[in-house]
C-alpha cells in the first residue's frame, strides 16, 4: 500500500496541498489528513483571522519557519479564500519532502 502524500514533487520543489483553520487557539501544524476523496492535505492553524490576506501570510510564516525556508520561497498558487490551498514552495525537492514529512 502507497502512503498518501500531501505534496507533488517538481522540478523546481514541490507543490503542497493545505487545509487551513483561520482565527484558531493558536498556530499549529497539526499533521497529515487523508480526504474522504483519497487525497491528502497537511493541516495548519492559524491565530490570524482570514481578512485582507492575513491568514494566507500567517500560514507562509509558519511553514517556513518549519521548513527552514524563507518566506518569500512560498508562493500561494490556488485557494487564496478557500481552507484548501496549494502551495509552491522553492527548494530541493527531496530535502523539502523529507522535512514535510517529519512534521505530521
């Protein structure tokens, strides 16, 4: 059985796939979520509310601290009112891999 993933891997870096909860308790990378659809999204908690693009800067800010990126390697691709996002993020792809995968 194949692990499901939450990121597709480029030549650039990787896309990653998110389901993000604005306006939380706190900012937390709560792990690996496999949808009833079989895909899979990493879910995030925001503090910041989703207003003026403050929830999408809140979620560049915590997964490059996690990633050990700077911010401006993340890039929004799609989802920018929607809770699922994908994300570009720049980099070695196997390194940015193996770094996603130790945070769920």
């Amino acid at each position: 059985m194949t692990a499901v993933l939450p990121y597709r891997l480029s030549p650039t870096g990787l896309s990653l796939f998110v389901r993000v909860t604005p306006n939380a308790g706190r900012d937390a990378i709560e792990g690996v979520e496999v949808r009833d659809d079989g895909s899979a999204v990493l879910r995030l908690r925001v503090k910041a509310v989703p207003d003026k693009g403050r929830a999408n800067a809140a979620v560049i800010a915590l997964l490059a601290g996690a990633l050990g990126v700077p911010k401006s390697a993340i890039t929004l691709v799609s989802g920018e009112t929607a809770r699922q996002k994908t994300l570009t993020i720049r980099g070695d792809a196997g390194a940015l891999a193996v770094a996603i995968e130790s945070l769920g």
